[in-house]
C-alpha cells in the first residue's frame, strides 16, 4: 500500500523523503544537554576535546552540537576555541526566576483581594507576542467560569495584561505587532483596528491601568495593573475577572494598591 509521501513522490518526480524521528531530536537534545551540564562543571573555558571526552562524545558531534549551541547564544566561544556557557542562559535564568519569585510573593496578596471583592484575580506574564497566566485566586462564588486555564495564553491586545505590556511599548513596537499578529478579534468588542487600539494603549499609559471590555470573551470583563521589579520592568499583570454586568469601578484602587504592593515586595522603589 503506497503512502501520501508515495503518491507525493509520484507525482512529482521528486525523491520521497521520510519524516524527521522524534528519537533522533530526543537524542540531539540529550547530547546537548550532556554538553551544558559539563560547562557548568568547569569554572572557567573548557576545550572541545575536553569536552568530547567529558560527555563521550565523538569530536566531530560534539563541534556540531557546538555550534548550533553557540548560534542561540546558549554558549560562547573564545578566540582560542575553547567555549563556555553564554549569556542566553543568564538571561533565561533571570526570567525564570522573576516569574518564580512574582508567583511567590503576589499569592497571598491575590488570595486577599479575592476575598475583599469575591472575583476572580488572575496573574499573567507576556511571552513573545501572548500573555501566559502563572496563577489564579478563584472561587466558586466569583460566579464566572473560567475558560482560561493556567498555563493558558491569550494575544495581547485582546486582555487588559496585554495591554499594559504594549503600553510599555513604544509607537514603532506596537506597529509591528499589529503587523506580526494582524490584530485578529476574538468578539464583536475587540480592538482589531490599529488606531483604536493605540488610542486605548494612550488611555493606559495616561490611568496606569487597563481595561478588556469583553474583547477575549463576551460575557466577561477585565482591569489590570502592572507589576514592577527592583529595575522598575514591568514583569507581570495582575486583573480582575468578573461578568460584564458585575465590574464594579470601586475595585479599581484596590487593584491599583494591591499590584503597587507586589511591586514593592519584589524591591521596586517607584510611585
């Protein structure tokens, strides 16, 4: 019995060529592994033949891996050719740490702002051109399903979070995601026009806060602040979740306070 890749190569004339095994990128990915945890054994630039022979590694399939490594910026390569372990993986650290220790400190404060408003309180954080939620203070008498699980991911210009990470943003940046994302709706009430929606992003640089006017999903609205760092980076968003016909404007301060508080545990010294 031909396959789809049988017919394909029929029809064409061209050679069929087989499906890259997930075994093979498992075995990359453990051979690159193997790779890293030996720099991080040595303190200082370790050599390739050291390291071929630390990881039992061919030299050659080691200087390949290498070299992919060395292009993300995952290692570094002096002029002596020797390597060490690059400054991607700091920066990669770093961000993990700061989504760590946000989820650590903002819990109990998100814990008690749901129970002086009853709603739900979502944390969220961006990744490339997405919000991500890392945790939920939610309850059976917020009243609301909640379709977004953490872990879950929405565009940006589609959340109130999202919006203040775009009000971060400058004017050229907030272009190119229009043009990267296409400013696709979710509702009738999204914001997939450009100019609409940076009117609004002025709104949430001019307030400090922002809003979602049942732009993710009908029947829901949302109010985010931001949460800063010890830098004064905006690195997360906290929000209320309620029905559309529940979000009351008298949570607003709360928020604003609660979000400020965050920001001061983390060390950040600003307004």
């Amino acid at each position: 019995m031909r396959t789809m890749s049988s017919h394909r190569a029929l029809a064409t004339g061209l050679p069929e060529v087989s499906a890259p095994q997930p075994r093979v990128a498992i075995q990359v990915l453990d051979r690159a592994m193997r790779l890293l945890d030996a720099l991080a054994d040595r303190s200082g630039p370790v050599t390739l033949k050291e390291l071929a022979l630390a990881t039992d590694l061919h030299p050659s399939t080691a200087h390949r891996i290498l070299n992919d490594l060395a292009t993300g910026r995952l290692i570094e390569r002096t002029d002596n050719g020797s390597y060490s372990l690059g400054m991607r993986l700091l920066e990669l650290g770093h961000l993990v740490k700061t989504r760590l220790d946000v989820r650590e400190v903002a819990l109990e404060h998100m814990r008690q702002l749901h129970e002086r408003t009853g709603q739900t309180v979502n944390l969220s954080v961006r990744q490339g051109d997405e919000i991500v939620y890392i945790d939920r203070a939610y309850s059976e008498r917020s009243g609301m399903q909640v379709v977004r699980a953490i872990g879950g991911r929405a565009p940006l210009h589609l959340t109130s979070t999202g919006k203040l990470f775009l009000a971060a943003a400058d004017d050229r940046q907030v272009r190119a995601y229009a043009v990267r994302t296409g400013l696709a709706g979710n509702t009738r009430n999204s914001l997939t026009d450009l100019v609409l929606l940076e009117r609004d992003l002025g709104l949430v640089r001019r307030h400090g806060y922002a809003r979602d006017n049942e732009e993710l999903e009908l029947g829901v609205r949302c109010i985010a602040a931001g949460i800063r760092d010890e830098s004064g980076r905006l690195v997360a968003g906290l929000s209320l979740s309620a029905p559309a016909s529940r979000l009351e404007d008298a949570w607003l301060d709360d928020l604003i306070e609660t979000a400020s508080d965050i920001s001061h545990a983390l060390g950040y010294h600003g307004e």
